[in-house]
C-alpha cells in the first residue's frame, strides 16, 4: 500500500486527473485536506506524472484496465475526477464495474460534447503549447520525455472511439447506480450550464456551481471545492441509509431518529439539535456541517 492511501480505514478516494495533469497538480489541496482523515490514492493516468505506465495504442481502454486495478487492489471507494480524461475513465469504471465506485465527483466536465468541440479542444492542447513556451517546460518537467506521445496517443484513440470511450451523455449520468456530484466553476459556459442542469440528468445527480472558478474548479477555489464535495458525501450516505434519493422530503420521526443516530457514530452530533430538528435530509447535513465548522 503507497503512503497515500493510508488513513483512517474508511473507503479510499480515487483521484482522476485530467489530460496532461497530475493527480497533485489537479486535487493538490483536497489531498492535502483530507490525508489522515481518509484514505487517498493520488492516480497518475498512463503516460502521465508518476505513473509507471507508457501510453500506448488504445489508451483509454489500457487506462480504465490502470484504474480498475488500481480500485481492485486499495478496495471499492469514492472517485473524484476531472475534465475529459479523468472523468469518462470514472464514468466508464462505474458503468463497467459498478461495485468499485460509491460515489462519483467530476469537476471540469460537461456531458454530451459534440465532436468538434472534442476536436477544438484538443487542437488547443497544440495552440496553448507552441504560443506558451513555459508550458511546454511544464509539461517537460511533469512527464519527462513523454507527453507528446500521450497527447498523441489519447487523441487519436478518443478520436477514432469518440462515442463509445470520450463521450459521455447526460443519460448515461443518470443511469449510474451512484451518485453523481457535478462541481464546475462559473468561468466555462458548457461546464457552468452542465451543473445548473444536472439534476435533470437523474435523481442521483446534483450540480455545484463555484463562483470565479475555471476549468479545474478543485484549484481555483480549492476550499470551496473541498467543502462541497465533504458535503455531497454526507448527503449521499443519509440518502443510501434512508433509501430516498429527494433530499428535500420531509423525513418522518424515524427516519429523523435514524439520521441522528448515524451523525453521532461519525461523530458530527454530541446532543440532540437546540430548538426544532432538522426535518429533512439536506437539512440534517447542513446542521451537522455547522457543529463541525464550529466545533
């Protein structure tokens, strides 16, 4: 077992990144944040950072074959993936193999790219190189010797396999048998359009939208990012205890018992609430994420 994914035994945390990333570069802060109280595994993608892995022909199906046996080893856990490598590979793992994956977080991402928006963002990866000199001393520095042919090699193999490996509709989102947080920032339309419409796309997917962020919004707002992922856990773990994907129901006294109960094993709730309890699910979150920030 790597350093990393050492902690507190709890299910791990998958981190994607996205092409010609790093796992540090993209989710730097959140593994920062969460080491020792969860268990992180950092993933460099093939071809990229420190993974041992060229990339090769085929490249997303070698790298979803990576990151499954990655999952196998370090046990089933949350993913959390960025922009267009890192989260059709997440998708597709929990499409594939869906007792690996509890819970899925992608950030960077819209689903139902055309083709040639695919295209023009590829063809950038070229234009912001040539025009960006300190760029290309980057990328010498994070993956010596190969990012070129990484770059070549997941083009052309998300170009001849666009629908089936690059593409990810809303659809498929929804039919997930997780769920599904969609963490974009403001800056992209695409992307800031994607997560307002996201719980159109199923029952279990939700949309965060961070203000002033760009592309990679667990960067540019690495504590906001943290927070509203922290939070999104917390939801989807009362929703799977009490079988109701609407967080916004009102919970019966049960049920309101039984959220209680599980707060207090967290160790997130000490007493009952002051005054009036929260009466349904996001608002039992929002209250045991109040005593946490003040406790």
């Amino acid at each position: 077992m790597s350093r990393e994914a050492a902690g507190d035994g709890s299910s791990p945390v998958y981190f994607l990144h996205g092409l010609l990333g790093t796992a540090y570069g993209h989710f730097g802060a959140q593994i920062a944040a969460w080491s020792g109280r969860r268990r992180v595994v950092p993933v460099d993608l093939p071809g990229h950072g420190r993974c041992p892995v060229d990339a090769g022909p085929d490249y997303l199906d070698t790298a979803l074959e990576y990151v499954a046996a990655l999952v196998d080893h370090f046990g089933p856990g949350h993913l959390v993936a960025a922009s267009h490598l890192g989260g059709p590979l997440a998708v597709r793992l929990a499409e594939a193999r869906p007792e690996l994956v509890e819970s899925l977080v992608l950030t960077g991402f819209f689903p139902g790219a055309d083709r040639e928006s695919f295209a023009r963002l590829l063809d950038g990866f070229g234009v912001l190189v040539e025009e960006n000199p300190e760029l290309a001393a980057e990328y010498d520095r994070l993956h010596p010797g190969r990012w070129r042919t990484t770059l070549a090699e997941f083009s052309g193999h998300a170009t001849a396999e666009f629908d089936d490996r690059a593409r990810i509709a809303a659809e498929r989102l929804g039919a997930l048998g997780c769920d599904v947080l969609l963490v974009n920032g403001t800056l992209k339309s695409a992307e800031r359009e994607a997560a307002l419409a996201a719980r159109s796309y199923g029952p279990r997917v939700h949309g965060v939208l961070l203000d002033g962020a760009g592309h990679i919004a667990s960067h540019d707002a690495p504590e906001a990012f943290t927070a509203a992922v922290e939070e999104f856990w917390l939801g989807a773990a009362l929703r799977a205890l009490l079988r109701e994907n609407d967080p916004a129901r009102p919970l019966d006294s049960l049920e309101s018992v039984t959220a209680l109960s599980y707060l207090t094993r967290k160790g997130l709730a000490q007493r009952e609430p002051a005054g009036d309890r929260p009466s349904t699910i996001e608002g039992w979150v929002a209250w045991a994420l109040r005593r946490s920030l003040v406790s």
